[in-house]
C-alpha cells in the first residue's frame, strides 16, 4: 500500500478506531480467552480504577469491543497461573501483556527517584519497615498491605501510623518490582514475591536499555493508536516528555512512524505503518471512563470534536452530564453519553441522565437502548430505567 502523505479528518478518526479494535464487528458468539488476549494486546494494556458504581473500569473495555464475555476468563488470565497479565504502572494502575513486563523494568528501577513522595520518604526515613514488609511478603504471600499492617502496626489501640507507613513500603516495592500483584480479593490486591507470580520466561528474559525499552512501549502505542501525535503516544505509557520525543524521532527517522498531515491538526500525525484506514465503520458501543480510545481529552475532542470530562470529583450541583457518564459510540461518531449506575439490589441498570450530540442521528435513541439492554444483561441486571434527565431521555424512555 502507498505510503499516506495526508488523512482526513474523518479517516483519521477512522483510522483510530480501527487501531482499537472497532474496525470490524462483535463476534457473534461469546469471545474465547484467545480472543480477549489478543484484543488486550492490541491495546496494550487495560487501566484499572477503583469505582464499581457501573463495573471495574478494566472489565469494560473488551465489552465495548466484543459484546458479552464472560470476566472470569480475563479474572483467570490476570490473577491466575499461567499469568498472561499482570498489574503494574502503565498508563495509570494497568493490566498488562506479561510479555511487556521487561520494557517496564527501567521504570521499576526508577522508584525510589520517581515514585511519589510519600513512598519516597518512606525509604529514606524507615528503610528498616521497607524491608520487613518485603521479608514478610517473601515469608507470607500473597498477603495484603492490611494483614501487613496488623502484623507491622504497634500493639494498642489509637492512630494507625503503622498502616500509613506499611502501605507506602509495599507500595514503593510495588512500583520498583520486587513486588507484584497476585491476585485481588475483592478488589483488594494481595502481594507476593515476582518469582511466585509471573512465568519464568518473563523473569529470565533480556532487560533492554532504557531507550530499547521506551521504543518498545511507543510501539505499543502507536500500533494501538494508529493515528497520533507525539504527545499521545507519550502519554499512553506516561513516558518522560524529553525521552519521549527523542525515542519517536529515532521511530519516525527508522521509518517505524511516518509524519502525515492530518486535517484539522495542529501538529504532524504519526502514522502507524501497519495502521488500517477503513473506509467505514459501523460501531456501537458504550465506552468506559477510562477506555483507551477516551482517556485523554484533548485526543478525544481532536478526533471527535466532543469535549468530555469526568465529573466524579466535581460536586452534583457543579455537574453537566453526571457522576460516572459514558460516551456513546454510534458508527465512526460520538453521539451521545449516559451517566449510568448499576443498582445491583434491585437488578436495575439506571441511566440517570442520557444526552444527545448536536447531529446525533435520527437512530441513536434505538441504538443506545440496545446497547443498554445488552449491558443490563451482562451485568446481571434485569431490567433498565432511564431517568427523565437530558435531551435524550424522553426518546430513550419511550425505546
């Protein structure tokens, strides 16, 4: 295929969701473990995030691709042997490809420089809790940082230091890899020593140089991107901004990235040259806060001309769309987004407020209450109430 000088807006929009895996259609039959690992390579992680107002944010992206799937499969191939994923720092708390893990290890020895300063504190001012926490992870695993902190915390009652302290050890041994997550109970993450967790082709393979390793992770994302600028490749993995922008130079000098103009953009794109520009795309889907494709804004709105914000922290009466709001995915086009709650004691999915892009078309309302249907579905829940809020809520009621 000829080398691509310029895209359109419309075919770089395209062209990402391609990238994500919106290219082609769910699968008609519920997706095999196969097939959700190879849609977790193809993004290159799944970041995980603490609210289950809906479900845990990492569930939600192989849904928004595949359609129902069952999330004991991904629960396997995260927390169980044989590891294909494992939890580390990639963009933010992540899910990743066991085989990324030696790109990764720069960062690991970088903790106790770059890792935040409470972590960093702990090691200069108790080195000795940093290494009874490790010794008792070695002695005890998979332990959580609580039962670490009963065995750690002084004997009486009163403040907890200890627990502040014994969570900021385990955390720095977490983030410089001497200590990694063995599976989660509930979402409680339980420790344990690498050796006990991750497959020994991983742990015994090469350790590339920091500047092999954040080539490798640009790879990742730019084949995950399709489409790019430099600053959203750096932010896929939150790469340093000076190293990042000297490795893609060396990417786009090897002819790994090539330069185009993209319609409407104010900087060069970064092309994959593996990149599809399909010349449609008939997508539906519902996208999670923290859904690769919408994590960062200024890519969002560069792409989809739709400005979106998470409003978790902003207090109700301050807030536009709602508290934990999802876009609306409707062929190649964001039009729509939904502030939904899963009400599980009475099996409801609640859209608490549902509202329509300028230009949504006449079918988003059918649309979108198709795509909530099968998610109350997947989710467990029986049925889907759709509160009276927004300018998309009469017509989604009336179905």
């Amino acid at each position: 295929m000829a080398r691509r000088e310029k895209l359109s807006a419309a075919e770089a929009r395209r062209t990402a969701l391609a990238a994500q895996g919106f290219g082609r259609p769910r699968p008609e039959n519920p997706p095999s473990t196969r097939a959700l690992l190879s849609t977790v390579e193809r993004l290159g992680l799944l970041q995980i995030d603490s609210v289950n107002v809906l479900s845990r944010a990492h569930y939600l992206p192989l849904f928004s691709r595949l359609g129902p799937y069952d999330r004991d499969r991904l629960d396997a191939a995260s927390w169980r042997a044989p590891r294909r994923l494992f939890e580390y720092w990639g963009h933010e708390a992540s899910l990743i490809p066991v085989s990324a893990q030696p790109l990764l290890r720069w960062r690991m020895d970088r903790a106790e420089h770059e890792a935040w300063g409470g972590m960093r504190r702990i090691r200069t001012e108790r080195p000795e809790l940093v290494e009874r926490v490790l010794d008792d992870v070695r002695a005890n695993g998979p332990i959580s940082a609580r039962q670490l902190a009963e065995d750690e915390a002084p004997p009486r009652s009163g403040p907890w230091w200890g627990w502040s302290d014994v969570k900021r050890a385990v955390e720095l041994l977490f983030w410089s890899g001497q200590v990694t997550s063995a599976r989660r109970r509930g979402f409680e993450r339980l420790y344990d020593v690498p050796e006990r967790v991750l497959p020994r082709a991983v742990l015994g393979a090469p350790t590339p140089t920091v500047e092999e390793a954040q080539r490798g992770l640009l790879r990742i994302a730019a084949r995950a991107c399709g489409i790019a600028t430099e600053r959203d490749l750096r932010d896929y993995f939150r790469l340093p901004a000076a190293a990042a922008k000297a490795r893609v130079a060396e990417l786009v000098e090897a002819g790994e990235l090539h330069e185009v103009t993209v319609e409407g953009w104010r900087t060069p794109g970064l092309l994959h040259p593996a990149a599809r520009v399909p010349r449609r795309v008939r997508a539906r889907a519902l996208l999670g806060p923290f859904d690769s494709l919408v994590w960062e804004r200024p890519r969002v709105e560069r792409l989809f001309g739709f400005r979106y914000r998470l409003e978790i922290y902003v207090p109700a009466p301050k807030r536009v769309h709602g508290y934990y709001v999802l876009p609306f995915l409707l062929g190649d086009r964001l039009v729509g987004r939904v502030d939904l709650k899963a009400d599980r004691a009475a099996g409801t999915l609640v859209v608490q407020a549902a509202w329509a892009e300028d230009g949504a078309p006449p079918e988003t309302a059918a649309a979108l209450h198709d795509e909530l249907a099968l998610l109350a579905t997947w989710l467990g829940l029986e049925r889907v109430h759709v509160v009276d809020r927004g300018n998309l809520a009469p017509a989604l009621r009336r179905g």
